[in-house]
C-alpha cells in the first residue's frame, strides 16, 4: 500500500538527495569551510586545508569514466590533500587528459557543475559525506510517496523505498543515479538551489530546546528546576531563549562534573527542527516544510545509517516518472552485506 509522506517542488529542477543531519556540513553557495565547532580542531584543520581537482584535456570524459576511484565524480575530485593517487591514476591511464587544482568549490557549485556532465544523476561530496542529484525533475509540486516492506515479513513497517513521483505512467526500466550516504537516519529530498537558503544552527524564531536522557536523567531531572517535561525517557525544556538555554545548560555541564551520566542535545528552532517536529509525531515519519520558495520533505529511514541505491524510473519514451531510493529491499541488503557497498545497519 502507497503512502504519502508530503510534497516537494523543484523550481530550478535539480534535485537533491540528502541526509539533512548532515546539512551543517553542507556549505550551499558559500565557501566549503568546516565550522570550528562540528568536529576536533585537527580534523577541521586538515578538511579547510583539502583541494578540489579537475581532470582536462581531449579524454577527460574517457579517463574519468574509466578511473575506478571513489573520490572521483565526473570530472572532478574535491576535498583532497595534495599529491592525492588520483594525479597518479590519470597519468597511467595512457590517454590525453591531465589533472589541475582548481579553487575550492562551493557545495552547490558542485552540484551544477557535476550534474552538466551527468544530468541523470549523479553523488556529490561534501566533507566526506555525500547526496545524490538529479536533473531535469518538474517543478511540482509533486508527491513523496514510500511502500513499505511485506507485513508478514521479519522488516514489516519499515520501509522498503521511497520516492519523488514525476509524472504518471509504468516505469520499463530503472536507472542507478548513485548511493546516497546515510550517517543520521534520516533523509530529504531538496531543490539544490533552495538548499542555499536553509538555516541550520540558526533558529527561525530565536528560541531553543535541550533535552537530556540516560543513566542519572531522573537524578538531574529531580535536581534542577523549573522540572523539564518527560516523553519516552527524555527530559525537554521547551522554546527557551539564548540566555535561558545558558543557564539551563550550565546547570546540566556542572551536573556533569560531579559524575553524572547522561547526553544532552541542543536543539535550536532551524529548519532541521521544523522538519523533525513534524517526523516525530507523523505516523509516516515524515514533515514537509519551504524552504528558499521550494518545498522539502524529509523522513527517517527506518533502516537506520547506510549508503541506500537511488534510481530514476522512467518510461518506454524516456519521461522519468521516479527519482527513488531503496532502503529496505531484501535482496539490495544481501547484495550490500556482500560487496560492502551499501551497508544497512
């Protein structure tokens, strides 16, 4: 049985596939820098000093599509060191093509840039992660629909895939764009250039929850007031401002110190929020909110992290009727399981 998980419109008709946990890596328009605050000093040090790469020259295309590299996507690679194999593997493949460094490319950049080369679909690296894009889809509003896996089967309620319907009609023949990455259980599928206007870390209307739960949660719970709000052995305090949310996360950190054991989550009003407001109270998992004047939809996987396979479904004349991913087949598990490709854990 269909169901509907929300709509999405694609007014510059390229689409975007990602997990948008990791949209606070995702740069847009702007320069693909790492915040000091998303990882270890070290490690934004050594991805803000990576180089992005072209190969050029008469048979690019050809050496490119031959290279069997996984940083390489078209006739690119980004976020690599300096003297990176892949300088080695063009020259070897015997053919008229050279590698030269580029400037840094904006995360959108990428994406226009890989998808004139393969409009069809293509992965797009940002930071070690990666999306999916897809040219050529209708500006929508369309419908996100998933199907779920069979009710009598050890997987019931999860769901087997999920896509964007483009147009009406029966698909002859589907089409690989890529394995979308997968590291936070959740996905979204964007319009590339709204994408530039989400806002993330950034709340809408200035407020904040943080919420705490583990081992001591009750101790802390019992030791600080005003009492937070109890779900599912969470603690919430609720739509706090800046200097609430201050206060109450010192009180949680000097807690902390003392030895108590418990994780705490800060969760700013952006635009992540509003879309898993939505997914944890649907029935479906799923929320759809506008974005830059395009609509997204997100959902949870039900499947956890992984690198899923997406496809476009097209018809005997060509109209591409899906953009869809595959999350829970049996056999696409199996065949991930084996080659470790696509694992789903």
């Amino acid at each position: 049985m269909l169901e509907l998980l929300g709509t999405a419109s694609f007014p510059s008709g390229d689409l975007l596939l990602i997990d948008f946990g990791l949209l606070r890596m995702w740069c847009g328009d702007q320069p693909p820098l790492l915040g000091a605050a998303i990882a270890p000093p070290e490690i934004v040090a050594r991805a803000n000093a990576a180089a992005d790469f072209e190969i050029v020259g008469p048979d690019a295309d050809a050496v490119a599509a031959r290279l069997d590299l996984a940083v390489v996507k078209g006739r690119y690679a980004f976020d690599l060191p300096d003297g990176h194999p892949v300088v080695d593997a063009v020259e070897r493949a015997g053919l008229d093509a050279t590698v030269r460094q580029v400037p840094r490319m904006p995360h959108y950049q990428r994406v226009l840039r890989l998808l004139d080369d393969l409009p069809g679909g293509v992965e797009v690296p940002f930071h070690g992660g990666w999306g999916v894009a897809v040219r050529g889809v209708p500006a929508g509003p369309l419908r996100v629909l998933g199907e779920r896996m069979d009710p009598d089967g050890p997987d019931h309620g999860k769901w087997q895939s999920v896509w964007v319907e483009c147009a009406e009609g029966t698909p002859v023949e589907s089409v690989e764009c890529g394995y979308v990455l997968v590291d936070e259980a959740r996905l979204l599928f964007a319009d590339a250039a709204a994408l530039n206007s989400w806002r993330n870390d950034d709340p809408n209307d200035g407020l904040f929850d943080v919420a705490f739960w583990g081992r001591d949660a009750n101790v802390v719970a019992d030791r600080i007031a005003p009492a937070p709000d109890t779900a599912d052995s969470e603690f919430t305090w609720t739509d706090l401002t800046l200097d609430e949310l201050q206060v109450r996360y010192g009180e949680l950190e000097s807690l902390r110190a003392e030895g108590l054991r418990f994780a705490i989550d800060l969760r700013p009003h952006d635009d992540h929020f509003r879309v898993l407001g939505q997914m944890r109270s649907s029935s479906t998992e799923s929320g759809s909110i506008d974005v830059g004047g395009a609509r997204m939809t997100g959902w949870f996987t039900s499947w956890g992290d992984g690198a899923f396979p997406v496809y476009r479904d097209v018809a005997a004349d060509g109209t591409v009727l899906r953009v869809r991913v595959q999350l829970g087949a049996p056999e696409i598990i199996r065949a991930a399981a084996a080659s470790g490709t696509a694992v789903v854990r």
